[in-house]
C-alpha cells in the first residue's frame, strides 16, 4: 500500500530525500518556502557546486568532523560513486579535479538542480513553492496495555502530517525534515527544523558557524585583497600552543582572510578558543627550508646588486605582495640591494617563512558554509534516520549535528542520509 509522505525543504538532502522515497511508488510532496529549490546548491563551490568527493569510502570518515560514526549506514548505503552514477545517469556528466573534488564538467552548479528537477519529475514528486511549515502534527500512539505497563516513560508519538502558515493541515504517513542549518540565511536556512525538532521533544546542540572565513586585526591585509596564494602553508597558535597547521590555498580579502585552508581551520578549532585573538604565521615558500630560502635571496640580490630593494624580490612573489613585505621589512624601498645587511635580510627572510597574522575571531552565518551543531544524533536511529521519539518522522541534511571539511564532504552527508531518509520513509 502506498504511503503519503511530506518532505520539509528542498535542498540537497530534501530533493534526494523525495525522489527515493517517490521510486518506491509512494505520493511524495515536497515543501519549499522559496520561489525555486536548491538555492543553497546554487551558491556552493563558488557557482560551481562541488557536489561530492572521490575519494576512498574510508576516507568519508576521515573528513567528517562531528559524529562520523552515525554515517555508516548513511555512506555505505549511498557512497561518493552512487552520488556520482546517480547524477551522471540523470544527464549530468561530472569530473574529478585536484583534492579529488566533484564538479558538473560544465562548472555550473544550476545543472545540479535541473538534474535533481528531472529526477524528481521523473518520479511525479508534486512541488509546492512559497509553501512554508509551521509545525508539524503528531499523535499519541494509543496502546492501554503498553501505557499501563509504562505509565513512567514518556508517551510514544507518531507524525501525522504538517501545518502550513497559512494554517492550512496536510496529513502525511512520513515526514522527513531537511530544512537546514543556520547558514547563509539568505538561501532560507533559517533554523526552522530545529524548532520543529524541539517542538518534538528533540535535543538541538549549540549552533556555531562552520567552515567560515577569519577577520584579520592588521590593516595590510585589505591592500592584498583578491589576491589568491598557492602552495602555502599556515600554523596557527594560541599562545605557545599550535592549534591547526596546514598546506594548500588561501585568499585574502576585504575583511580577512578566507580560501580552504582558512575554512578548515575553523572547523578545527575548539569553540572555546576561536573568537579570541590567535596568531596565524603563513610559510609563503613552504618547500624551502630557511637556508635554501636564504640562498635563493643571496642569487637573487647577487643579481640585482645595483638595482633598488623595491624592484629585486619580483621573482619571489605576486606583485601585490611586493609593497606589503617591503613596508613590513622596515627595508628602505629605494635601497640599493648591495648595502642590505645581514641582519635586514633576516628580518626579510623571516617575513617569507612566518607572515605574522592576527585572527580576529569567524565571520558570521551570512559568509560560514555549514552550521556545527543540530539535532542531537543520539535521538535519530542511525540506520534510517527516524526520530527515535516520534514514528514516521525522519531528518535528514544539515539539520542534523554532523558537519565535515570542504572538498564536497557536507554535500556527500546531504545525499546520503536524504537517501537514507527517504528510502527508510517508504518501507
């Protein structure tokens, strides 16, 4: 017998979520208070949505930061290549670039969503826009003899459908809640399914943004910005104590600094040190060792020995930087590079292999990718992602206290447990 099920958003994990749930010949709806779904998606990766990543299985794991151990089912059941077959069979080819990352080959995050459209229509999920969810219903399940038998524990629920704003009730014999974090609010990721949660008797833990740019203490930083650095590395310190180390790319920017190092160094830093000061130290010729490093300066001066300092270091680094370095460097510009001392060029030296940096505390929800924290996983049954307090009502998505690095590892959380979600759904 077919099943009526309401999924609640529709994002990522809501739009897997309705078309799994709608292939086991169930009547799906799916509700979106926006004027069009996946505006999240839309914006990711830079418009170009990197939708998941091929690495090993293993190494899902290995990139989730909370709760990794909650996703066995969720990741076995609808791994990296399933995302992958399921998009390419749905007309969207994908490739593979550097850190194993996904993209659309067409570098367009829209063909995510249109392909997730036709998936959809395909099945006859009926959509309804600008349709947005008060609360949901649930009953109490009646069973005289069990309640007599329990009369201590909590009375056990079941979902029996939704209430719109407008005041209007749909019943549902399921109702899966992918609405989102807090993130980018403006894409509708409003905190909604954690009140609807609460409402529940569901735990939502603190809520922090995640994998979001820093806010710098240093004026310099703003002349630099739109510059993007490669092959970089970072070490970021509390005090005496190194709190996050890494290589990779990072950008600069009006307020800060940003780029996937920068965004998974907010994912790995306690709550209870980010918003204070912290000293970040950028390694801008990581591969060099700081005597090869002062070797490549003596050539490099050796062959400009009468040209003025400003103009001898455009070989080692972008040009925008030059300025920055040579005002830091305390190095009169119009120096001939002959009469540099010794010591000048350490202090030069260590400018290349330790940019002091001040952190400044996270941006806010507006700029962080992913929220940390949600719906305390204990409370939903890892195998299905049903609520473990109400029958028939399942979450599944960012909603939920699982968050992961950049490199398509939160989109990969989203199909899966939406697959999980809506599969669990139809039985």
């Amino acid at each position: 017998m077919s099943k009526n099920i309401i999924v609640v958003g529709g994002g990522a994990a809501g739009m897997l979520a309705a078309y799994f749930a709608a292939e086991a010949g169930n009547k799906v709806v799916l509700l979106e208070k926006n004027e069009k779904l996946g505006k999240k998606i839309y914006i990711t990766g830079k418009g170009r949505c990197n939708l998941t990543n091929a690495c090993d299985v293993e190494d899902l794991f290995l990139n989730v930061k909370s709760n990794s151990k909650f996703l066995y089912s969720a990741f076995y059941g609808f791994d990296n290549s399933r995302v992958i077959d399921f998009f390419e069979s749905h007309g969207m080819p994908v490739k593979v670039e550097r850190g194993n990352r996904v993209f659309p080959v067409s570098d367009k995050s829209s063909d995510v969503i249109f392909a997730l459209q036709r998936a959809l229509k395909k099945k006859k999920v009926e959509v309804l826009l600008h349709t947005e969810v008060s609360r949901l219903c649930y009953e109490k399940i009646t069973d005289t003899k069990a309640d007599e038998e329990a009369a201590d524990k909590k009375p056990e629920l079941k979902i029996t459908g939704v209430i719109l704003k407008d005041g209007t009730k749909m019943d549902a014999d399921a109702v899966i809640v992918a609405t989102g974090g807090l993130s980018y609010p403006s894409t509708g990721s409003t905190g909604d399914g954690y009140k609807m949660a609460e409402d529940a008797g569901h735990t939502v833990t603190e809520c922090t943004p995640s994998l979001v740019p820093f806010n710098v203490k240093e004026e310099w930083v703003k002349s630099l910005q739109g510059l993007s650095l490669k092959n970089t590395a970072i070490s970021i310190y509390s005090g005496k104590k190194k709190l996050y180390e890494d290589f990779g790319e990072m950008l600069f920017t009006h307020f800060g600094v940003s780029g996937p190092m920068i965004l998974s160094a907010s994912a790995s830093i306690k709550q209870s040190l980010i918003k204070q000061p912290l000293d970040m130290y950028i390694d801008l010729k990581p591969a060099l060792t700081q005597e090869a490093l002062d070797k490549r300066l003596l050539r490099e001066f050796e062959e400009a020995k009468n040209k003025q300092f400003k103009n001898s270091i455009n070989k080692l680094l972008p040009a925008k930087m030059i300025p920055v370095i040579i005002e830091l460097s305390g190095i009169d510009p119009d120096k001939k590079v002959n009469e540099i001392s010794k010591e000048e060029r350490n202090r030069l030296l260590m400018l290349f292999k330790k940019l002091p940096v001040t952190l400044n505390g996270p941006r806010g929800y507006n700029e962080a990718i992913i929220t940390k924290g949600g719906i305390k996983v204990k409370e939903i049954n890892p195998s299905t992602m049903e609520s473990k307090l109400v029958n028939g009502l399942y979450f599944a998505g960012e909603v939920l206290d699982l968050d992961a690095y950049t490199g398509g590892f939160n989109l990969q959380i989203a199909w899966s447990t939406g697959y999980l979600a809506g599969t669990s759904a139809a039985v």
